[in-house]
C-alpha cells in the first residue's frame, strides 16, 4: 500500500511539473524579449546623450559650451532622478 502511494504522489508531482513548464517558456521569452529591449533602450539613450553633447559643441559658441553642458546634465540629472523616485515609490 506505501509503494502505491508513493507512484500516485510522484505522478502527481510529474504532472504538475508538466503543466507548469509551459507557462515558464513562455514566461522565459517574455523575459528575454524585455531584456533586449531593455539593453537597446540603454544603447539608444547613451547615443541621444553623446549626441545631444556634439550639437551643444555644433551649435553653440565655444565660451557658452559649459553653460548649456552644465545646465544640460543638470537636466538629464533631475529626470533621472525622477525616474528612480518613481520607480522606488512603485516598490
């Protein structure tokens, strides 16, 4: 009688195993495909930033470039913040 319900268990336990490897691949790939995008967003962020930095050199007089450089990162400063605040207060 132990051994018979020892199989039933470990069927049961086969089972569920089964039912729950399907949702964890598709779990997996969501997870992999916001990964990606995650690493492309950095990318294409730290290229804007550069960028943004060679049209202050471009545009501006060679006496004016700290000013806007400074008041630049002061602004990608206060928005990064706000996004980690926020991203802090959501947890």
């Amino acid at each position: 009688m132990s051994e018979t319900e020892n199989l039933t268990s470990t069927e049961e336990i086969r089972s569920d195993t089964h039912r729950t490897k399907v949702p964890d691949l598709g779990e997996n790939f969501r997870k992999g495909v916001f990964v990606i995008a995650m690493l492309l967003l950095l990318v294409a962020t730290f290229q804007l930033y550069f960028s943004i930095e060679r049209i202050i050199e471009i545009w501006f007089e060679y006496q004016y470039i700290p000013i806007f450089r400074a008041v630049y990162n002061f602004i990608v400063l206060l928005v990064s913040l706000y996004i980690i605040r926020l991203y802090i207060i959501k947890r």
